[in-house]
C-alpha cells in the first residue's frame, strides 16, 4: 500500500474528525471509505455517459426506437404481475 499525503483544511478535518467517531471508524478508514466511494460513483457515471453514447450510435445507425408510452404500458403491467406485450420497435 502507498502512502499519500492529503492537506485539509481545519475546518473540513474537524468534521471528518466527528463523521468518523459517529460511524465507529478512524479518520482514516473514513476518508479511504469516502474516495473509494467517490471513485466508484465516477466509474458508474463514466460507464453510464459511456452507455449513452454507445445507444445513440445504434439510433442513428439503425434508426430503431421504442415508444416510450408503450415501454411504460408494458413495465407497469408487468410490475402488477398482468401479462404483458411486448413492445415493438419502430423506424424513425
């Protein structure tokens, strides 16, 4: 494991100081937990943004799309267990 040094100000040090004492963990094991955390939401949101963009390329090159009225129909009759049709795509 490497080491890295973080300057913080008082204030902000403080208030992990107290964050950490009420989750039951030390200053340190807080801070790694929240850049761990922040790194994975990065991650998620790159991915996500990466996702997009991967199905606007199939939009405009194949041109298919669900309605979304229909999408809704079909997942809100399939949450209350009702049999549901599919929808279909269509052409823009």
């Amino acid at each position: 494991m490497s080491t890295t040094t973080l300057k913080l100000p008082e204030a902000l040090k403080e208030r992990i100081t107290s964050a950490a004492e009420t989750a039951g963990k030390s200053p340190h094991a807080f801070m790694v937990d929240a850049i761990a955390a922040q790194t994975a939401l990065a991650e998620r949101r790159a991915a996500f943004v990466s996702a997009a963009h991967t199905a606007e390329q199939e939009v405009a090159e194949y041109g298919l799309v669900y309605d979304a009225d229909e999408v809704f129909s079909y997942l809100h009759d399939k949450l209350k267990g009702k049999r549901a049709k599919r929808p279909k795509t269509v052409k823009l």
